[in-house]
C-alpha cells in the first residue's frame, strides 16, 4: 500500500468550510489526474503538514472526498484512495448514461435562441481543442457543454447527480487519455451529430447519440485496463 506522496500547500480562503473545499479541490484534482495512485493511504498528520493546513479543515476535506468517492475513510487511520476497475467503470456508464439522455432531450424540447451563443462557445473550443491536439481540453469541454446544457433544461435534481458523477468520469477520462486521444476525431464527429439532433429537435435521436458516445467512452476505458497499470 503506497503512502501519498508530498503535496503543495493550500492557498488559504476565508474560513475553514471554504478551506475545507480548497483542499478538497486540490488533493481531488490529483487522485482524478492519476497522480495519486488508487490504494495510496492518506495520512493526516503528513498531508496536513505538507499543504499547510491544520487537521480540522483536512478531515473535512476527506469526507467531502468520500461522498465524490475518490477517497474511503478509515477509522483511526487516515483515509485510502478508492480503486477503480473495469467494474467500476461499467456502473458508472451504466447510470451516468441516462442522466446525460435525459438532459440532451430536455435540451432539445426546451432550447431557445438566446440559449445558443453560449452552446456554440463551448463547441467552439472543444473543436479548437480537438485541432491543435490538446486531447485532455477536448474532452474537459465536453463536461463544460453539459454544465452549459444544464441551465436550459432547469431540472435541479437532475444538474446535482451528473455534478456529483462528474469526478469519477473524469477519473476514467484521465485513466484513459491515451485511448481517448486516438478516438478524438471519431468522439467529435458524434458530439457534431449530436448537436445537429438538438438544433433539429430530434430528441430520441439526440439521446441516441449520448448513447453511442458513452458506449465509445466505455470501450477506450476498458482499453485501458488491458494495456494494465
């Protein structure tokens, strides 16, 4: 079992809570990246320390980390970085996939002009991404055109559980980047079908191409559990 390795001191906001979401931030952004690999422990004592915090914000860090599932808490013995299998990855899809349905066809029902300036900015920089090879932006906008779709469609309930599977996805996107960076023109070509399907307001068909992308997605993910650690 590894042990995390040092990491960079917090810049510190006002009051623990907000503390307590840096830090979280931080140390989860680095087990999303892969830079703190699954199985390693997280000591209090030695995280505190190298990022410059005291215990309190941290253990409240941690427990902002469990309910992302990034981190499993141990009684007594600091925290441990949750693994993530072939397994793993097939719940996800398996739920992620009909809430990214759900908001493509509210989005296709509910769309309006004034809407769209912000969509096309969004496309706008996932294609840019998509051209100069920058495989990581591309796939980062993809989660920025659903924080864009979100608001159109107004389903509250809906936005919180795809905000709340969104780092483990992005886990499986960085676990999977040299797959996916093979597949980008492909993902795009789906991703423009997709939003042709919106424009026209052909919900079914829209939802049929998240379908098709989460499918893509899936298979690089098992890619790389394949190719092995």
């Amino acid at each position: 079992m590894a042990t995390c390795p040092s990491l960079e001191a917090v810049p510190r906001a006002i009051g623990d809570g907000n503390l307590s979401v840096s830090i979280a931030n931080a140390l989860g952004e680095r087990i999303i990246r892969g830079e703190v690999a699954p199985q390693t422990r997280l000591l209090e004592v030695q995280l505190a320390r190298d990022m410059g915090v005291s215990r309190g914000p941290l253990r409240e860090a941690l427990r902002v980390l469990e309910k992302r599932r990034l981190v499993r808490i141990l009684p007594r013995r600091g925290a441990l970085v949750t693994k993530m299998g072939p397994d793993d990855v097939h719940c996800l899809y398996e739920v992620v996939t009909p809430l990214y349905q759900t908001l493509t066809r509210g989005v296709a029902h509910r769309w309006s002009p004034e809407n769209l300036p912000g969509l096309y900015t969004v496309v706008e920089q996932m294609v840019a991404c998509a051209g100069r090879g920058d495989v990581e932006g591309y796939y980062e906008h993809n989660f920025a055109f659903a924080h864009a779709c979100a608001p159109i469609v107004g389903n509250s309930l809906l936005e919180e559980l795809l905000l709340d599977l969104e780092p483990g996805l992005r886990r499986v996107l960085y676990r999977s980047r040299e797959q996916r960076a093979r597949a980008v023109n492909q993902h795009l070509a789906i991703m423009r079908r997709m939003m042709r399907d919106v424009m026209d307001r052909e919900a079914e068909r829209a939802a049929a191409a998240i379908a098709e992308l989460a499918a893509l997605e899936a298979k690089l993910a098992a890619a790389s559990f394949e190719v092995g650690d």
